[in-house]
C-alpha cells in the first residue's frame, strides 16, 4: 500500500506542474500578492519531517511490535456478541467487488483538489502541491501510527469464508481506523478550504466540494459494505482526515511573516528554490 500511495503522490506531483517545465511562459513563476497561502523553510521542514517520522515510527512498531494476525487466532475464537452495539449492526463478508469499487473510488476523490490548481503561475502551484503533499503525508503517517495503538480485527475476520491472505496478513487486525477514509476526507476537506481561501467563484466551490465529499462517503461506505471496515473505523478516518485537510492550510495562510521563505525560481541556470529571509 505504501509504495502505490508515494507512486500516486509522484504521478500527482508530476500533473500539477503542469508537464515540462520549460514549455511555461515566464508570467507564471510570478506570485500574486493576493494569493493567501506562504511557504516558510523552518515550517516546511517541520511538517514534511513529522509526517516522514511518523511514518518511519509505523515501520518500527510493525517490526517490533506485530499483532496476531485473524489466521493465528482463529475466526471460530471471534464472537459478533463482542462488538459494540452501533458496530454489531453492520458485519459484512468480504467482497471483492466492492473492494475493487472502493479503490477506484478512493484514487478519483483523491484527485479532489485538481480544479482548484486551474490558472494558476507555477509558485502557486508548487506551493498548493507542497501543501497537499504533507497533507497526504501527514493523514497516512499518522494513521498508520495510530492503527498500532487501537489493534482490532476487520469485520470479515469474523467468518471462515474469507480469503486465506486476507486472513493471514498484518492488515486482518488493522480494522480501525480506515485509511481510505482518513486520505479522501483529508482531501475534501483540504480541497474545500482552500478554494474558499483562494475567492474561488461559489458555484464552482459548492460543486466541487459537494462532489468531492460524495466520493469520499462512497469510499467510507465501500469499505464498509466490502466488510474491510466497521461504522466507526470510517468515522473515525472521516473526523481524523477533515482536521488533517483543515490543518494544513491553517498552518500556511499568510497571517505571519516567517524567518524563512521558500520561492521556486527559474533563469537560465535552470529551475532551483531560493529561500528568502526578511532584514530587520
């Protein structure tokens, strides 16, 4: 999962910038003084680095802390009658189909903040793609830190139909919380607040957002439905994923003036960052 997750993000990194970078026009590596958002090297450097350790964090406790798999302990050993009330009510089967579905779905609504990146120069657009770039980073390490903590087998653990290497992987006790959940919300809700940063027109806004939390709901119930989740697994990825979406623009919107600054720079010696730090 983690390298299709850094493969998307490199393919992601490769869209926004909009192809060869000499084919630009020059206007484009100019910033508008009314775009809301800065980048700052102490900030970026922060950010990037807690999301890489959390991530490297989730590696150690998967080697040194590795929970029982469903396989090991034996879904005969497992009792419906032990899961709490509201996650009682829904106990699916796995279903291939909908594993499928959910995956499609899942890498569209991560495509959420696309429209947003519409005409705009080249230092907006490295500065949104850096953004959502620790968004994802920051969503996927810090879930997959956090799955240690709350072990708890999936809900088709609970029957011996299940295919053998659903049952017999570390991910068969990684059921809360749900991923998938967590990364689209993240997106939504990063796409959504951005766009409202950027005056974006409000037909376009409502459109998008609405379209852009419909697909990661269909994604939540997916996983749901394909028995990969219970009801809290994907609500709690919903709560989790909408702060992590919120978080980040919070963190860079332009109501401070950082030590450092970041700023992509192009001449012909060629496309380097320069970094700017205010005298006074």
């Amino acid at each position: 999962m983690a390298q299709k997750f850094f493969s998307f993000l490199a393919v992601a990194a490769l869209v926004v910038s909009g192809g060869p970078l000499g084919a630009l026009p020059w206007d484009w590596y100019e910033v508008s003084p009314a775009f809301p958002y800065e980048l700052s090297l102490r900030r970026e450097v922060a950010i990037t680095a807690t999301g890489l350790g959390l991530t490297g964090l989730s590696y150690l406790l998967e080697e040194t802390n590795p929970h029982t798999t469903a396989a090991e302990y034996g879904p005969e050993r497992l009792d419906k009658s032990d899961i709490n009330p509201l996650d009682r009510l829904v106990v699916n089967r796995y279903n291939e189909t909908l594993q499928v579905t959910g995956h499609a779905l899942f890498f569209v609504a991560l495509l959420a903040p696309f429209p947003a990146a519409a005409n705009r120069n080249f230092s907006e657009l490295f500065t949104l793609g850096m953004m959502y770039g620790q968004t994802l980073l920051l969503s996927y390490g810090s879930k997959e830190t956090l799955l240690h903590f709350f072990p708890r087998y999936r809900p088709h653990a609970y029957y011996d139909d299940t295919p053998k290497e659903h049952m017999t992987d570390q991910g068969s006790r990684k059921s809360f919380f749900s991923g998938h959940a967590t990364h689209t919300f993240a997106a939504a809700t990063f796409a959504t607040v951005i766009m409202a940063d950027l005056e974006m027109e409000r037909r376009t806004r409502y459109m998008v957002s609405a379209a852009s939390y419909g697909l990661a709901t269909g994604v939540a119930v997916s996983r749901v439905a394909a028995g990969r989740h219970f009801i809290t697994d994907v609500a709690a990825g919903m709560v989790w994923g909408s702060a992590v979406g919120w978080l980040v623009p919070a963190l860079h919107r332009r109501n401070t003036e950082a030590p450092f600054q970041l700023a992509p720079t192009l001449d012909e010696e060629g496309l380097g960052l320069e970094v700017r730090v205010p005298l006074r």
